[in-house]
C-alpha cells in the first residue's frame, strides 16, 4: 500500500472525493464498482473511528486503497501524487473534526447512492494536448481533402464543428486552452467518424494510451499565435463552406425552405427533480414539445416558433448556484433545439453541480432569433445527506412568452439586461448581462440581497423623486435639484445593482455624471 503524509490526509481525502463525486456521472460501470470496491473498507474503518488520531489513520487507508484501485489512480492521480508520504510531513497529526464528517458524508453518498451511470466517449481523457495541437491541422487538411467522398450529413456536422472549434482557438488565452480546444475537436472527430483513410494514423499519433496516468505536461511553442490565427482562417472558411453546401443540398428528411418558414406553437418543457444531493451532478433535460409534457414543467401556453435549422431555439439555464455542464461535460450554459415541423425536438441535456446545500432557482429561458419567447422557473431544494433526499417534483415558479414570433421582423436589442430571483424570498437577485456586440454571452454580473422586499426599500426614493417633481412642475431648473436628482441616480444604481454591473458601462463612481 503506497504511504501518504497524515499531515495532509483528510485533507487530501476531502479534495479527491469532492472530485469523484463531481465526476461520478461520466464514470462508465467498471469504474463505478472499482472505486466502490476500493472505498467499503475505508468507510467502515472511518465511520467508527473516534478520537483525534483514529480518523487520520483511516484516512490514509482510504487513500492507499483509492491509489491500489487502477480508476481510481487514473482519476485522482493530480490529487494523490503530490501527498505522498515526505520526510518532512512525517509525524503524528490529529483529526480536523468538520472535515472527518464532510469526508464520511460524502463516502456515504458514494455507496450509497443507485443511478444509471451516464456513457461517456471512450476517447475521454484519450489524447494529449500538446500532440493534439501538432496534429490538429493535417487532420483538417485531411477532412478537407477527403471531404467530397463524405455524404451531406457528415459534412454538415464538420461544417458546424470546424465553426465551433475555430471559436475556440480564438478565444483562447494560453497555451493550455489551446491544447484543450485541440484535444475537444479530436474527440468530436471520434464521435462523427468520418470515412477518410487518412485520419485514423493522424489520431493515433496523438492517442493517450489506457495506463498512462499523469497529467499532461506543456510545452512552450504549442501552437504559436501565427499558426492559430492561420488555422482559425481555415476553419472559419472551411465551416463556411460545408455549411453553404449544406444549405444548398437538404438532406430528403430535413425541412424544406417551405417548412423552415412555418411558424408552429411548441410548449418549453423542462424536466429536472425538486430535490438534488450536494456535490452530485444531476441531469437537467429540455425539450420543446407539442402538448405539455407529462411529469415536466412546462411554459403554461404554447409558444409561436419557425421551424428548420437555420431558426434554432436556444435554451438558457440559468442557475447561479450550480455548476453547469453540457452533455460533453463541457461548462456550457446554453444549448440549441432545432424545432421539426411535426413531433417534439430532440431533448438538450445539461448536468448541473450544486454548489451549496439549501432552497435554489433554477430557470431555462426559450429564445429564437436573438428574442426571448418564454421562460420556466424551478424551486429546487438541495440536500446534504442521502436520507433528505427522498423524492421530490419541480415546482413552477415563473413563465410565459415576454416577445412572441409576430415581432421578429423588428431588429433584436443589442443589450439586454436579465434579472432574476436567485431566491424564494425575492430578496436576491441575479443580474446577467448578453450583448453579442459588447460580447456578453448571458455573462452572470452578480447577485444582489436587498435587507427586505425591494419596494420597500425603494419608497424613500420614490417619495425624494415625487417631492422633486411637485416642487418643479415636471421641469429641474434649478442647478441644485439637477445635482441633487443626480446623486439620487447614482445612489439609486449602487444600492440596487451588484459592483460588477458598473463595469459594462466603463469608469461609473458615485459623485460623477450620470
């Protein structure tokens, strides 16, 4: 059995389940049993250890047993490897009592909880980023080359990832973002499979073999800023490209122009449970449906919608107190529904986090064409233990369309400020930012908690305002009330908005122009 340093060893524990329990999720069944095979022991020797030492020592029995285990080696080993056992760190060390019962918590929770263990790509984890940097462009190269022997659906999901992936590289600030943007787009090429010989020997020269546990090392002069700039050209061009072929050659199953132009009525169904366990990932479905769905929250009147690919509806999950995944378990907030013209969409699954234990909102809004349609709001109470959870249904709290598809020949705003509330008492607000011009992208700008209900707290200003305008007419004149009107504003916007929001709108400080 490896050593680890006792100093350090609940403390290791703790990190190395958080980050299982985060991961669970993406773990396929042989992984699942493996680690739970790994842990019965351990949580038997710490759920009756007691003392201040007992607890230490269990704790390093716990993380020999997860480094023996070869999944659990493979995930934890950025956790394991810097904790090992040191000359220095030798010694004696006593228990931190709130981390013991964290650590038997979350052990519970582990072997305990049943669910269906979600398949994720083989190729997780399956290529290293340097190497998939070097390998990105001749693998582009060849797609491109080999790109007239693919049918219209495989060139059109290449169309839509090379777009993608070119985004990526450009918003990319280090080289590690680089790499990982690389190592995505491989992995989507193992998910599309297209038929081009030449591919398969490009992958494999970037492959990260099964055993192999370290964590991927950088080195300077991966994909350097001029090669980016050139390759994000070549993606944008070769996206732009199989995206106009696409459009000209419909697949026979796809809607025509006829259809795409249709407006059809789709209820925004949201499926998700009214209790979650900390610090497990819980899956999140949306859907846009014909009738209202059965055992989902639903927007209580259909929405109006077009229908076809080139109209998609994008789905916003707003949930300040989770972390958030797509299916890919990329952090991904938004997704897109394309809407058929007949039948429910394909469901869009997020994976969301919890970050704390208590009463949470959750809310996905429906948009197509840069307007928002409807909106459907979610109680849902996180616990902290695997006896509260029970069972529990996701209650509506809010909905309905605010624009609806009459008005979508009138330009889409350029700035749209959402603000939401992140609690059950409509004290705490979150404020979201989206400006595809400023490039906001329903940028989260912050909460704020009001002491009590705001219209309370807002009656003196509404009360100095209305005396302002009785003593003026309805006109300010006087310098003195201007000023005094001014600070008014600013006090007003520093009370009610979070700091950040001051932000977007450049250098803002109390005593200055409004």
């Amino acid at each position: 059995m490896s050593n680890f340093a006792s100093a350090a060893a609940e403390k290791t524990l703790r990190d190395a389940l958080q980050m299982l329990i985060a991961r669970w999720p993406t773990l396929d069944a042989v992984s699942a049993a493996d680690i739970r095979a790994a842990l019965t022991a351990p949580y038997e020797q710490l759920r009756q250890a007691t003392g201040r030492f007992l607890p230490v020592t269990a704790a390093v029995a716990a993380l020999g047993a997860l480094d023996q285990a070869p999944s659990g080696r493979r995930l934890l080993a950025s956790i394991l490897d810097p904790a090992r056992e040191t000359n220095a760190m030798r010694g004696i060390a006593f228990s931190n009592p709130a981390w013991a019962q964290e650590i038997r918590t979350m052990l519970e929770q582990i072997l305990q909880i049943t669910h269906d263990s979600k398949p994720y790509p083989v190729s997780q984890f399956s290529y290293w980023p340097s190497k998939a940097s070097s390998v990105l462009r001749p693998v582009v190269e060849a797609l491109l080359a080999g790109r007239d022997r693919l049918d219209a659906a495989v060139q059109a999901d290449l169309g839509r990832l090379f777009l993608e992936t070119a985004r990526r590289l450009e918003e990319a600030a280090t080289f590690e973002e680089r790499g990982a943007a690389a190592v995505w787009f491989l992995e989507q090429i193992d998910v599309i499979a297209p038929d081009v010989p030449e591919v398969p020997p490009l992958l494999q020269k970037a492959a990260r073999q099964a055993d192999e546990s370290a964590e991927p090392t950088w080195r300077k002069g991966v994909l350097p800023d001029r090669n980016t700039s050139e390759l994000v050209d070549l993606l944008r061009r070769a996206g732009a490209a199989d995206r106009e072929m696409a459009t000209a050659m419909p697949p026979d199953d796809e809607p025509s122009d006829a259809d795409e132009v249709a407006v059809v009525q789709r209820y925004g169904a949201v499926e998700f449970p009214g209790r979650v366990l900390h610090r497990l990932a819980t899956r999140l479905t949306v859907r846009l449906t014909e009738q209202q769905a059965r055992g989902a929250v639903s927007t209580p009147t259909a929405m109006s919608v077009q229908v076809g690919e080139a109209h998609p509806v994008t789905a916003v999950v707003l949930a300040p107190d989770f972390v958030i995944f797509d299916a890919n378990w990329n952090l991904a907030h938004t997704g897109e529904l394309v809407v058929k013209a007949s039948g429910d969409s394909a469901p869009l699954i997020f994976d969301l986090l919890p970050k704390s234990p208590g009463a949470k909102s959750v809310a996905v809004d429906f948009r197509q064409n840069d307007r928002l349609l409807g909106t459907v709001g979610l109680q849902v109470e996180v616990v902290s233990t695997v006896a509260e959870l029970g069972a529990g249904p996701a209650q509506a709290l809010s909905t309905q369309a605010v624009m609806t598809m009459p008005d979508r020949d009138l330009p889409p705003p350029q700035l749209e400020l959402r603000i939401k509330a992140a609690d059950s008492a409509h004290t705490t607000f979150e404020f979201i930012l989206h400006s595809k011009l400023a490039g906001f992208n329903w940028k989260s700008m912050g909460t704020h908690t009001f002491a009590g209900q705001p219209a309370e707290e807002m009656k003196s200003y509404f009360k100095r305002l209305n005396d302002l305008a009785r003593q003026t007419g309805g006109s300010l004149p006087d310098k003195d009330k201007q000023t005094e009107l001014k600070t008014l504003g600013e006090n007003l916007f520093f009370d009610a908005f979070p700091k950040p929001c001051s932000a977007p709108c450049g250098p803002y400080r109390p005593g200055s122009p409004a």
